[in-house]
C-alpha cells in the first residue's frame, strides 16, 4: 500500500510541478513582453538606424557635413565640456524645445541649402541621448543618438576630452 501511495504522491508532484514550470514560464513571457512593449524603456534602443558611432560622428565633424547636435545633458554638465557646435537641450525640455528644434533645422537646412539635415543627440554615456531619439520621434523629428555618448568619444577620438555626466 505504501508503494501505490509513493506512485500517487509521484504523480501530484509531477503535476505541481508542471502547473508551476507553466506559470513560471506565462510570467517571464508576460515580462518580456511588458518590457519589450514599455515606452518607458526607451532607453534600450536598439534600432541601429536611428544610431552612429562617435567614429561616424567624428567623420561628419571633420568633414563639415551639415548638421545639428544637441547635447541632452544638463546644462552645468554642457558647461563643462561640450562638441563643437553642440547645442544643449536637457532631456526633460526636450518636449518643451519642439518648436525650437524645428527652428534650427529649418535655418541650417536653409544657410547650407540642404533638403534635410541630420539631427544628431548626444550625452555623457548615451543612455539620455538613446532614449531622447524616440521621444523626438513622437514629436515628428528624426535623430540619431552617438552610441557611448561623450565616454565613447573621450575613449576612442579624444583622450583629453573634459568628460562631465
């Protein structure tokens, strides 16, 4: 009796077992999802469309190709040390700047004679910059982030690089 006892004990445990392999499974998929889903998680950019490395960035500088950076970092970050050129939006008045950013467009579009002109984001680390690109995105306006923001660029262009979060 003992033994057909074990058995049924065996097959409730393989049957728990089973329920929670199953429920387990449902909440890291629900999970993934969530998370692949979240407009918070902007920051895992992952579309290299809307990226270039710092090396990209460093042709388009040197070439003079026309273009306009915003350094989404804060403005006592910006103050000590910044790109050539950039042009300091923090993240958080990104929304507030639309206007503004489609302004510069327009004018350096217009004063280089160009038909569109990249806009370029870029940070300490690339975190602000990489999830400020969607954000612009739902305002209308295509940019690209600088993968490894000001870190990438004092680590493989410029080694004197003031780098300040």
């Amino acid at each position: 009796m003992s033994s057909s006892m074990s058995l049924n004990m065996k097959r409730k445990y393989k049957t728990a077992l089973k329920i929670f392999g199953f429920f387990a499974i449902s909440v890291l998929l629900i999970i993934i999802y969530k998370n692949e889903n979240n407009t918070g998680g902007e920051h895992l950019n992952r579309n290299f469309s809307d990226r270039i490395t710092c090396e990209e960035y460093y042709y388009i500088l040197d070439s003079k190709i026309p273009h306009i950076l915003i350094d989404v970092r804060s403005e006592d970050s910006f103050k000590n040390g910044s790109l050539p050129n950039a042009i300091n939006i923090p993240k958080e008045e990104l929304p507030n700047n639309v206007e503004k950013i489609n302004d510069l467009l327009i004018k350096k579009a217009q004063e280089t004679n160009s038909r569109n002109v990249p806009l370029y984001l870029v940070c300490g680390s690339g975190y602000l910059s990489g999830s400020s690109v969607p954000l612009l995105k739902r305002y209308g306006i295509k940019s690209k982030d600088i993968i490894g923001g000001l870190a990438a660029w004092k680590s493989k262009i410029d080694p004197d690089f003031p780098l300040v979060y």
